[in-house]
C-alpha cells in the first residue's frame, strides 16, 4: 500500500499514510475544504421535506 498523499511506503504508525507529515497534509486539505463528498449543495435541497414543521428555524 503507498501513501495517498506522497505514494511512499506505509508506516505502520501513521496508517494509510508514511509519515505525521503527510497525515498532517491530509487534514489539512480537509480543513481547507480542498476535499469535498460529492452531494446536493444545501442551498439547493428542496424545501417542504418531512422535517420542515413550517415555523422556520429559530
């Protein structure tokens, strides 16, 4: 298995990555929002769903 961030081997200490670097680098980019999970943006998500009680949000 290689590093996703680097492709060197992994170190079994930092699994999946090689190194507390790389790890770091990975947490980074999700911190940074350079990663996203691909889904329906919520201003796009229709209203009126079974959890809208039609008061709003308080």
């Amino acid at each position: 298995m290689a590093c996703p961030i680097c492709a060197k081997p992994v170190d079994p200490r930092y699994r999946p990555f090689c190194s507390k670097r790389c790890a770091d680098v990975d947490l980074a980019r999700w911190l940074r929002g350079s990663y996203v999970i691909p889904g329906t943006p919520l201003d796009e998500v229709p209203s009126g769903g079974a959890d809208d009680d039609g008061e709003g949000r308080k």
